[in-house]
C-alpha cells in the first residue's frame, strides 16, 4: 500500500478530499476550522473552490486562529497559507501563494500554486498584468520582439521601438533647430 504522503504534492493536491484535508488538521481546531469552509463554492475552469466563509483581512483573504478571540497570545494567519501547509507543501523562501482560480477565499490546495512575487503579479489582476497583455503600442505597432525593449529606468517597462524611434528623429531635428536658432535648452 503506498502512503498518501509519499506522493508528489501536485497528485496529493488533486487526492485531496474536503475529508481527508480536515483529517490534516490539528484536532483541537479541526470542527472549528471546517465549519467556516464551504467546500461547494463557485465553480472555475479547474475546479470547484473551496471557500472560506468567517472573517477576511482588508485584501480579501480569509483569516483563521486557532485560539479563541479572548486569549492573549492570538494571532490571525491566512487560510490559504494554512491549507497550503496542511496538505503537505512547504512555501519555499522567496516565493509566494498563488491562486490559480483568482479566487482568494479560496483555500482549496489544487487551486494554490507557490511562484515568485513577479509571477505572482503578472498573473493577476493588476496594471502590470494588464500592459503584459497587450499586444500591439497605442499606435499600433506590434509588440514581438523584433520591436520590443525593456525600460532601464523604470523596471520591466516595455517599449514600442518603431515610435521610440520615430521620436528619437523628432527630437533630434526639434534639437538642431534650436541649436541652429541660437535657442538652447
């Protein structure tokens, strides 16, 4: 017989049922923990999330502690980062949780993927993810390699070489106009 936690954490991932992840919990807080999980949540391309249904920090994220709201010594921790733990995974240093289903209730570990911050932000819903995507500049050139550089000053900042091109030429006879004027600046 081979033990579940021999497997590779991808295909332990995907064994995972909503019952043998509560048997992964610490017994104390195990009935706790469960009964803030809905373990029937929205449906995405790669699965059904699990989401957590108590309290959310101000990002969004779910948040659970295992000890009561009078104790002390309470501290908050991340679901995902919780259920990521449990299912076996450890977060490596330097990287960080990713859900794949863009859900961030959710806490299910087929939906968690640990990658570097720079993934992390590019795969998500922001500007940087945004402007990745595009694939032709304002005046729409293409943006293939060919035609393409990275900014030095501002980090990872792509640029259309036809128009940075075309306003290098503007700006230069712009400059030997002014020179030939006698106007510097």
């Amino acid at each position: 017989m081979i033990r579940i936690s021999l497997l590779h954490p991808d295909l332990l991932s995907k064994l995972l049922t909503p019952e043998d992840f509560a048997m992964r919990l610490p017994l104390a807080w195990r009935q706790r923990f469960v009964a803030k999980v809905n373990f029937a949540g929205n449906d995405t391309p790669i699965g059904q999330c699990w989401e957590w249904t108590a309290a959310m920090d101000s990002d969004g994220y779910g948040v659970f502690s295992p000890l009561s709201s009078s104790h002390p010594e309470r501290k908050m921790f991340k679901v995902h980062r919780l259920s990521h733990h449990f299912a076996a995974h450890s977060i490596p240093t330097g990287l960080v949780i990713d859900h794949l289903c863009r859900n961030r209730k959710c806490l299910r570990p087929s939906h968690i993927q640990c990658v570097s911050a720079y993934t992390n932000v590019v795969r998500g819903e922001t500007f940087i993810a945004y402007n990745r995507a595009k694939t032709h500049c304002p005046r729409g050139h293409e943006l293939v390699p060919g035609n393409l550089t990275m900014s030095g000053i501002i980090a990872n900042k792509r640029i259309c070489l036809t128009c940075n091109r075309a306003l290098s030429i503007i700006n230069n006879r712009a400059r030997r106009l002014r020179l030939k004027r006698g106007v510097s600046c």
